[in-house]
C-alpha cells in the first residue's frame, strides 16, 4: 500500500477554510459572520485584559518572594520567617509557629484542636 499524505502546511490551511467557510454561509452571510467573529475576539480581548490587569494588582500588593523546595519542617517554618522579617534564631518550631501566626492575623487551629482535646 502506498501512504498518501496531504503536505499542507499554514497558509493553505487558512485559504482551505476560508473557500469552506464561503461554500457553507454563501456570499452574503459571510460578512455578518465575520463581523461576529470580530465582535466576539474584541469582546475576549477586553476581557483577557481586565483579568490580566486584576491579576497585576493584586499581584503587586503582595510582596513575599518565593523559594524553592525545602526539605524539613524546620526549612518551611524558617523560610516563611523569613518572608515576613520574623527573626528565626534560637527559636523553637513552636515557638515560629505562633509568631508567624501571629503576623498572619490567623488562629493556631492545630494547637486549638489539641487544647480543645485535651479539656
């Protein structure tokens, strides 16, 4: 058997679809429908952009930098001690836990369930 392939490469795709595009809707529709398509790609690019923008802005209102991968707990707690200028020497795991929560305005809620389980 011989293999027959069809070497069509960008441009002819486009005319291909085109001539379809003109054999399906005929002449006269063929402008309305492009004048949708427009409309329709107008409408996606606003908004791409308005998301995008949002994106930047809230983007620019955070600024910790972020690490790569690390290997223990200790690791974790330090690098995000870091991040928030939170002095890490000759502390505990604990102990960064807490100010770290602290910093963050967020309850401990591993110690609460704890203490709660405790009573």
């Amino acid at each position: 058997m011989t293999d027959v392939s069809l070497d069509i490469i960008g441009n002819e795709w486009i005319i291909i679809i085109f001539v379809a595009l003109i054999l399906l809707l005929g002449t006269k529709r063929l402008p309305e429908a492009s004048r949708k398509i427009g409309k329709i790609v107008g409408e996606y690019n606003k908004t791409k952009n308005v998301v995008q923008n949002e994106f930047q802005k809230t983007k620019g209102d955070l600024s910790i930098p972020i690490e790569g991968p690390v290997m223990s707990e200790r690791q974790k707690l330090e690098t995000i001690a870091k991040s928030l200028d939170i002095d890490h020497t000759n502390k505990t795991d604990n102990d960064l836990r807490d100010l770290i929560t602290s910093k963050l305005g967020k309850p401990n809620t591993t110690q609460g369930s704890d203490q709660s389980s405790k009573r």
